[in-house]
C-alpha cells in the first residue's frame, strides 16, 4: 500500500508509510470529522483460521474469544510468564477465520509465535498482509472504504476504547474520558481498493490524512500503543489497558498471575500520564525524552504531537510515586519545558481487593 500514497501532492513519506500531506493539522481536523482516512501502512493484518481458532486464542491471551461473535471487535494482549506485555492485536472474527491488526514492527515475531503454540489443534496462522491493507478513520469515514468481505462479514474493526469491556477494570477516573470524543475504527480492504482510493485522492476526489494526524487523534485520546507506550517492563495496568485487553475472570492464560496479583493486592510501579507540554518555544520533546521532578528523572515520553485543537501534547510513563500535582520538566533539544499533567492511572491504582491487613503480634507478645 505505501508507494499508491507517496506519490500525492504534498506526500511526505519514511519507513513507517504516509506521514502527512503538507496540512498535519488540517488532515487532523478532516479525520475527526470524518471526510478523511488515514492509510495504515504501519499495520500489518494476520489471518488465524481453524475450528479451534477462538478458543485458542482465549487460551494464550489476556482476552476471552471463545464466544466472539461474527463482526464484533475485541482487542488481545500476549503477556511474557510475568505479565509484561509482549504483543497487542486489534481482533474482529468473520465466522471462518480471525483477523488480527497488528503493528508492523512485531508482525513477524507475533506469527512465529503463534505459529509455535498450534500443537495439533485446528488452527492455521498466516501473514495475509500481501493480500489486505488498513485505513483508518472515524465511523463515518470509513464509509468511503470498501471493506474486505472474503466470508461474507464487513472486516471492519470498531475500536472499544475507552469503553469497558465485559471482564475489563478502568483505571483512569476522568469523566467524560476524552477517549469518548474519539470515533475510531480501522478497514481491512485489499490492494486493489487502496489503488482504487489513491487514485480518488489523485483526482481530488478525496481526502487523505497521514499517519501523523491518526497519532495525534490517539494521544489526545488517552490510548495506549503496543510500539509506543511498550517496553519490555510494561504491565497492562500501568497503561489502563484493563480496560479494553483483558478479562480479568477468565480461564488461565501465560501472565494471568501477575496481572490478578497487581490488581487486587499491588499497584503497577509506573503509571501512564497525559502532559499538556509549554508550547510558547515551538519545540516539541522527541520520543525517549527524560520527564524530570526538580532535577530528578522520574519517566519518559512514549508518544508526542501538536493536536490541532490541544496544542502540543504527549503521554509519558513516570514513577507510580510521581506526585499528580507537581508541574513536570521534559527535556528537549532546546532546554527543557514544563508539563501539566493530567492523571490517566492513579498513584492507587491495583490493590482492589482490600484485604485487611491483620495486625502484626510483637515478639513480646507472641512470648507472654
């Protein structure tokens, strides 16, 4: 899909696919409202058929798929025997096979993986990215796209976020969450049709957004992204991602411990914040960049943008113990800038169960 799209007018184009048309901010405004989409190209599509798809998948993830209907979307997280997440996937199932919207950086590790795990069940695992692409756009953008149909069910993937999925937890107390304002859902649609919308585009019959404008509309939000907001310490808890990931009362799955133990008895020791950063200098922090305290590093920036209604915004991961009032500093090229935070996960979060504690007999005591 990447060449049909660099060739527009104004394409500004690197390895990850379309960056943005000349307008980062326009093309913002015009994905949110729904006249544009955003070609993926970041995203790759794997294909897992067989009878014991579902619950295979339900077996190995944090998500419970066994009983996922025909055109209903979910989302998954594959966690590491310590609960850090190692992959995430978009899932929408069309009653023959599930189809996974993965980042294209861990495609290939996440379907030699899955690939290792089939044993002798009924399932099938395949790159199927030379044969569908992904868009993105809101609910009504996405009707410019002719969806994939190769069962019979529109391969259209509604984002849950941020409403809580059946067996989900939110962390984040913000209400409204500005995730509401944010209508988002990405197309699998072949090779073919995405010749045929660049060709539209062309022609001015159509408007196009880059990958720039799709992040922005995704920091704003609050969301996480498995090659963003990841590393190899992540826990779902410490990006609010028991919200939409995980079904915190389902069967066994690799990690399961973990994330049960730091939900009812611990707290995750970092915490996802959002940053309204100082934009009178017209610099943004890169991603990477030290979020300091005082003179003490405290975090780091995983996402950054400048949204074209909220000015220069970012997410960032930072210390559980990270006080939420303080005014924070991030480091960039010209000096660092102060950032506002805004609490997405709590200092509090996890430690759900309440457990008493029982009070601790001194040796005296236990002696008399």
């Amino acid at each position: 899909m990447d060449a049909v799209f660099h060739t527009l007018a104004g394409a500004v184009a690197d390895e990850r696919g379309l960056v943005h048309l000349g307008n980062p901010l326009g093309e913002q405004r015009s994905l949110a409202r729904g006249t544009s989409i955003a070609p993926l190209a970041d995203r790759k599509v794997l294909a897992v058929s067989g009878e014991d798809r579902l619950s295979w998948l339900d077996s190995l993830t944090s998500q419970a798929l066994t009983a996922l209907a025909p055109g209903t979307s979910s989302e998954l997280l594959v966690l590491d025997p310590h609960g850090h997440i190692e992959h995430a996937a978009s899932v929408i199932d069309d009653g023959v096979t599930a189809w996974l919207i993965v980042e294209r950086s861990g495609a290939q590790a996440l379907a030699s993986w899955l690939t290792r795990m089939r044993f002798r069940l009924r399932v099938e695992v395949r790159d199927a990215s030379d044969e569908y692409c992904v868009f993105g756009a809101s609910r009504s953008g996405a009707q410019l796209v002719t969806a994939a149909e190769p069962a019979g069910v529109s391969l259209v993937w509604v984002d849950p976020w941020p409403t809580v999925s059946v067996g989900g937890w939110a962390y984040a107390v913000a209400d409204p969450h500005p995730g509401s304002a944010r209508d988002w859902v990405e197309v699998i649609a072949t090779h073919g049709e995405a010749k045929r919308l660049a060709d539209a585009a062309a022609a001015g019959d159509l408007e196009i957004s880059g990958l720039a404008a799709a992040d922005a509309l995704r920091i704003a939000a609050w969301r996480p992204r498995w090659s963003m907001e990841t590393d190899e310490r992540t826990l779902p808890h410490e990006v609010d991602w028991l919200r939409t990931a995980v079904h915190l009362s389902k069967g066994c799955y690799r990690g399961q411990e973990t994330v049960a133990k730091v939900h009812n008895l611990g707290h995750p020791p970092r915490r996802l914040v959002a940053l309204q950063l100082d934009g009178s200098g017209s610099t943004l922090p890169t991603v990477g960049a030290d979020v300091l305290k005082d003179e003490t590093v405290v975090g780091s920036i995983t996402s950054v943008a400048l949204h074209y209604e909220e000015g220069p915004i970012a997410l960032a991961l930072v210390k559980r113990t990270t006080p939420i009032e303080e005014v924070l500093l991030v480091e960039t090229d010209n000096g660092a800038i102060t950032a506002a935070q805004e609490i997405i996960v709590p200092p509090e979060a996890g430690a759900t169960a309440g457990v008493p504690r029982m009070p601790r007999l001194s040796r005296r005591a236990r002696a008399t």
